[in-house]
C-alpha cells in the first residue's frame, strides 16, 4: 500500500514516551514527509513484522536446507532427565 493510500482506522495506539523519544520521533516524521500517525503505524508495522518473520517461515538456501535435512534425519536422542520429566504428573491437572 502506497502511503498515499488512507486505511480507514478504528483502533486507538497510546504510546508514552520520554521527551528526547518525543523529539527524535518528531523529527524523523518531519523528513518523511508523513503524519506522525502514518510514521508510527508504518514503522511499528516493519518492526512487527521483523520479529515474526522468523517464527513464521524460514527461509534456506541449497547448503542450510542440506544440512537442516540431515540434522532431521538423525534418530531422536533419549534424555533421561527430559523422560523423568514428561512421566511427572502435570502441576496443572486438577
């Protein structure tokens, strides 16, 4: 979506922030040329993005998704502790 293109937006953001975040934020909506609404909506988006993306969908060349392959293919290891664990009744069974 173009910036130029307005999204009809029904949900309220409030942000607290300290002077000096205040100014910098300002300044920086100055020279994009946008509204401090537009500036904060797009670059939240970007950010969110950012952290999802690897928890989401990966993405491997030839050479990673070989050796993502391989590391697949090994049988599972036995771990006692982790075994011991799972056979404890759930703290949260009633």
């Amino acid at each position: 979506m173009t910036t130029t293109a307005k999204r009809t937006r029904s949900q309220r953001l409030e942000v607290r922030t300290t002077p000096e975040d205040r100014a910098l934020i300002d300044r920086a909506v100055a020279v994009t040329d946008s509204d401090l609404t537009e500036f904060v909506v797009t670059n939240l988006r970007v950010a969110a993005q950012r952290v999802l993306a690897d928890r989401q969908e990966f993405l491997l060349d030839d050479k990673g998704r070989e050796a993502w392959e391989r590391i697949n293919r090994q049988p599972a290891r036995t771990l006692a502790g982790l075994r011991n664990l799972m056979e404890r009744p759930s703290p949260f069974a009633e």
